[in-house]
C-alpha cells in the first residue's frame, strides 16, 4: 500500500466542511449554557505534520501527527494516526489519537482528541471527540467536538466545547 494515496486522503479527502470556515469567518468565542456548564465556540486554524511511522507494505499505515493551533486554541498537538485504503476507490478509514498542550480562550492545560474517520465511495463522515476526563489544568472538565474544514489552502476548525 503507498503511503500517498493515505496522506491525501487523510488530510483533504476526509476533512468536512465547516460553514464558518468555508466562509473564512473566524467568529469569536460564543459562550452560551448547557446543563450548568459554560458552552463555548472556538475557531482557528492549524498546521499539520504527518510523518510515516510504518513500512509502506504494510496493510494498515500508520502515521505521526504534529499540529500547531492558531486562533482561539493555542498550542500545539502530537498524536499517531492509524489508515487502511481498500481497492474501491474513494473507500477508506481512519482513527487517531492527539494530545492538545496550549491555551483556549485563556486556560492552560491539556486535553486529548479521538478521531474516527470514514470514505464510503467517495462519501466522508468525520467525528472528532474530546476523550472524557483527560482534561488537565484549567482544561481538566473539558468536553467537546470538533470540525475541520481543508476547502481552502489551509486547515480550520471549529471546536464547540464545555468547562465546567
């Protein structure tokens, strides 16, 4: 299995728009209330880094992730992604895990991110969640998902969140 075919795949193809991000709009944060907890907008963008970490003929890839978050989440991020690509075209999956060191919206700390990705013929699904209870920090509590949109040149995300 060549490893391109994944690394496009996994950073354009299975991306999912975001309507504030095809908009190039970067909204401030937008506080609202749920359950007792403060809701919360983030935008921005990022930088990604993927570096294979297995051999090619391998039938699942597997890849380093190094980000760097601009906008309302400051910071960076590592984690490993794993992939597989089957002979349809268009029809793949992925799932990854990243650990977000940094700031949003002024609070330090950390949290992790569990992505589960998915091309059916052509057709993305994406859901990017945060792993409960690995908040720390001013972070520790947090609880939310996240979009990312690559319909421009560059990477965006919207994360919709929740501290207590």
């Amino acid at each position: 299995m060549a490893l391109l075919p994944i690394l496009v795949l996994t950073s354009a193809a299975m991306i999912l728009p975001s309507a504030a991000t095809q908009a190039n709009e970067t909204p401030a944060l937008e506080p609202d209330m749920h359950e007792g907890k403060q809701a919360m907008t983030a935008s921005g963008r990022f930088d990604v880094a993927l570096e294979p970490a297995s051999d090619p003929d391998m039938p699942v890839a597997r890849m380093t992730l190094d980000k760097t978050f601009e906008g309302d989440l400051t910071g960076t991020s590592r984690g490993q992604m794993l992939a597989v690509r089957t002979d349809v075209e268009g029809s793949a999956g992925y799932v990854a895990i990243e650990r977000f060191e940094g700031s949003l919206g002024g609070r330090k700390g950390s949290f992790a991110l569990q992505h589960s990705g998915m091309m059916d013929r052509g057709q993305p699904s994406l859901a990017i969640q945060v792993i409960p209870d690995s908040g720390t920090g001013d972070l520790a509590g947090i609880a939310g998902t996240m979009t990312i949109d690559q319909s421009g040149s560059d990477h965006r995300y919207v994360f919709d969140y929740t501290l207590p």
